[in-house]
C-alpha cells in the first residue's frame, strides 16, 4: 500500500545516484554479490531447517495451551498512555483535516505538498510498522471514528444505525472492495494532492454515512478496510489493546509474546482470508507490474498476436494500446487475490488428502489463513521501508511549510531536504533476511494450527509438507520479484 508517485521518490534518487541503485526499491537491478539461486537454496534451506526444528521441538500440549499473558492495566505505562491518548486522538484528527486542507488548497507539487508524504508515508507506511509493533493504536485514533462518536454526541442515535448488517452474508467483502479500489487509484490514477483531497473527503463521507446506516460497530469491523487491514497487522504486535466491553470501562493493555495473536484467533470468513490473500498478492503485483519481464510481457508481444492484429509492433501503437494496457493490469490487480486463493487451496487440500483429515477444505483453508499474515507484512516491509528513508524523512520539513508557500513554521523547513540513501547491499541482504524471516514465522504458526486440529503429531507434520513447499514457492517468488530491473516505463 504505498502511491507510485513516492516510489518515484526512491527511483529519483536513483537516477541522480547511479552507484547507490537497488533492485526493486531504487529502479535498477542489484549486481548480487553471489548468484541468486544460491540466495534462493540457502532460504529454501533456511525454511526446511526450521521446519524440521519446529516438528522435532513443538508438542501437541504445547500448541494447544493457552498462550501466556501479562495485563499491564494498571503500570505506569498504560497510565501514562490514557494520560496522552486526548492528545493523540486530537493529532489524529489534525492529520486528518491538513490532509485535506493542504490538499485542496497547497501546493500542486506532491513533493512540496504535506499531505502526499504525510497520508502515503508516515500513516499508510510508518503507522502499520508501527500497529505491527504497539498493537492496533487505529482502533484509538481512528479519525472517522472519532468524527463519527462526536456526531452521535449531538445526534442521538447516529452511531447505533438503521439497519441490521448482514453479518453472515456481507462479511467483509465491503471492505475488501474497498481495498482493491484503493490500491488500483494508489497504482492506476494520476495522484496528486487535489486528488487525494477528493479520495480522502469522499471516504470521509461515505464512511459517515455508512455509520448512519449500519452503525458504528459494524462499520468499523466489516466495512473500513483501514481499521481491517491494521487490525490484521496488529494481531502480530506483542501489546493487545482491548477496548472497554461496558460504558464506563477502561480498555486494557495486555502483553504477549510476538506473533501470539494469530494464534489466539481464526478467520471467520472467506471473505477475510481473501483479504489477507490481497494483503500479499497485491504488493507482489506492486513489485512486479513495474519489472521489465512484466513490461515486456504485454509490449513486448511474444505470442505475436498483437503485432498480427495491430500491423506493427505494439510499442508503436502506444497510445491506441495504452487503455488496453490499464485494462490488463487492472485485471491481474483484481483477479491475483483468487488466483492465489486456488493456488493456497490447492495445498490445503493435498494437506488434507495427505491426512485423511475429516475437517472440510472451508475450515482448514480459514484455520491456517493468519499463518500468512508475517509473509504479507514482510513482504510490504521489503518493498516499501526504503521510502521512510528516502521521502518519510521530508515530514521534518514539510511539517514547517505544509502547504509548500515557503514558510518555516518551527524551524525546521530545512531539515532532512536531501534523502537518506542506504546502501545498496544492506537493503539486499536486509530483504532477503525479512523474507526468510516471516516464512519461518508462518512454519511455526502453521505448524502449531495443525497440532490443534488434527489428532496426532505425525498427522500434523504430515498436513505441514504441503505447506512447507507453498511457503518456499513464496520465497522464491518474493526474492525474484526483488531482483528484477524496473522497467523506464
């Protein structure tokens, strides 16, 4: 989830640095200083190992005892968050309204503009690593909530809505359709921060009068992709914030170890596990409709069919093509969540076979869904993290002249104007050890899933196998992707 246009933050640097150009993140391919396919074997390696480790040492009793939990309530550090958290809802409101204030009326540069680096970089990038780390902090500072609780101070019965939600039937497809339209307007549209003053007053809208419409609760567990997506990322966070279950309750603060809340909980519907589906598949899109293989495939014409049809090659029928193009992309956007859902029920369902397991290919396919989730964020970490460097850095700055009109508000318009530019074999090998790294997460998780639903360790392990080689077909597939040369465009 990151706008091409702060992308073009990293790849620009690229062009006026040369010597520091990376891979996916900084616009050219990385000279790896050895071979990709032992990179690719020494992670398959790394996941087998981990994998055999985890079946030695893990036991059925342990999987299924409960996962230990220390309330931190009432320390002195969630005293002194309740103490801040009207500080923190009012920023958050504050964010919000400069978005669109400097939207509408700032700069058209989205490199001088506030809101650009603020909403794509700072929220979109920094505050998910962040919910990833301290838990779902969204669910506080939610600014449509916060808009929305205002009005049903002076509204009586806003927040509680006019209708039922279909639960059972609507799930979360409202809000994974949401998730789509956003990424397609973040990879398709020409964004600008009038552009994104539109998107975000019109989301801002249609999230108000969803509350009318189906209350607050359901709104914002079903429907605001926002609040799904950080609350997915949160569930690998080691604080669990709760909110208070009964007016005049406070929430409570609980510390567990990291990763422990994918286990805590299961996909309830198909239409989540699509979602989480999405989380990966469109950052692998991301990654990958910008590669020259990826260019090549469509203006390069290998089948010859467009050339036949068009009478010359399809680079020279550009701007004939161009609408086809947008089309053919947005096709793979769309559809890559169920091509990657077929490809992980096709697993589950040899696992299935392998076990002889009486569960049924719905309930594994949920039970194992947030065993994906460490690859879905390290996989957004890999691609993205770049860009906190190279263009997050720049809110020092932008937060003393948000509307790009020269001023120097606190003192800090020239802070951090050039970007930081790490080098190039430190984001290699950085990438390669997240990757590997939430594999062996999503084997462990995956694993102690198995030894609570099937009967034995052996049948457990068994399940796993087919697993293991879908999470290695991820890993070479993540790695690839990285190494790829970005197409001129």
């Amino acid at each position: 989830m990151i706008h091409r246009k702060h992308r073009s933050a990293a790849l620009g640097a690229a062009l006026f640095f040369p010597a520091v150009a990376q891979a996916h993140s900084f616009g050219r391919i990385y000279n790896l200083p050895v071979p990709l396919w032992l990179y690719l074997y020494g992670a398959a390696g790394a996941l087998l190992l981990s994998f055999l480790v985890v079946g030695y040492f893990v036991t059925v009793s342990e999987a299924r005892a409960p996962q230990p939990q220390r309330d931190l309530s009432n320390t002195a550090l969630a005293r002194g968050l309740r103490r801040v958290l009207p500080l923190l809802k009012a920023l958050s409101l504050l964010g919000l309204l400069l978005c669109l204030a400097t939207g509408f009326l700032g700069s058209r540069d989205p490199y001088r503009n506030f809101s650009m680096t603020f909403f794509w970089i700072v929220f979109v990038l920094g505050f998910s690593y962040l919910c990833a780390l301290a838990g779902d902090l969204y669910a506080l500072l939610n600014p449509w909530r916060l808009v929305s609780r205002g009005i049903g101070r002076v509204w009586a019965g806003y927040e509680r809505g006019r209708f039922v939600y279909p639960a059972a039937t609507l799930a979360y497809w409202p809000a994974l359709a949401f998730y789509m339209a956003f990424i397609w307007m973040e990879l398709f549209t020409h964004m600008r921060p009038l552009f994104l003053a539109k998107m975000l007053l019109a989301y801002s809208l249609i999230s108000l009068a969803g509350v009318w419409l189906v209350g607050a609760t359901a709104w914002f567990r079903y429907c605001d992709f926002l609040a799904v997506f950080l609350r997915l990322i949160a569930r690998m966070a080691p604080l669990d914030y709760r909110p208070a279950e009964q007016p005049g309750q406070r929430g409570r603060l609980l510390l567990r170890a990291p990763f422990a809340g994918l286990l805590q909980e299961r996909a309830e519907h198909v239409s989540l596990l699509l979602f989480v589906l999405f989380m990966l598949s469109s950052t692998a899109y991301d990654g990958l409709h910008t590669t020259v293989p990826w260019y090549k495939l469509f203006w390069g014409d290998p089948t010859g069919l467009l050339t036949q049809w068009m009478g010359r090659s399809p680079i020279y029928a550009f701007v004939q093509l161009r609408p086809w193009y947008v089309l053919y992309e947005t096709s793979w956007l769309l559809l890559s969540p169920f091509i990657y859902l077929g490809v992980y029920l096709l697993f589950v369902w040899m696992a299935k076979l392998l076990t002889r397991s009486e569960h049924s290919l719905h309930e594994l396919a949920l039970s194992f869904a947030y065993s994906l989730l460490p690859i879905a964020l390290v996989y957004h970490i890999t691609h993205y993290y770049t860009l906190l460097l190279t263009q997050g850095v720049k809110i020092a700055s932008l937060l003393s002249d948000p509307f790009g009109r020269g001023w120097n508000l606190f003192g800090t318009a020239g802070l951090f104007r050039a970007p930081i530019l790490p080098e190039m074999g430190t984001v290699w090998h950085t990438q390669v050890a997240l990757i590997v790294f939430g594999h062996i997460v999503s084997v462990y998780l995956a694993h102690v899933e198995a030894l609570r639903l099937f009967p034995s360790r052996g049948r457990a392990v068994l399940s796993q196998m087919p697993m293991l080689v879908l999470m290695m077909l991820f890993t070479v597939a993540g790695l690839w992707i990285l190494v790829q040369p970005i197409s001129p465009r």
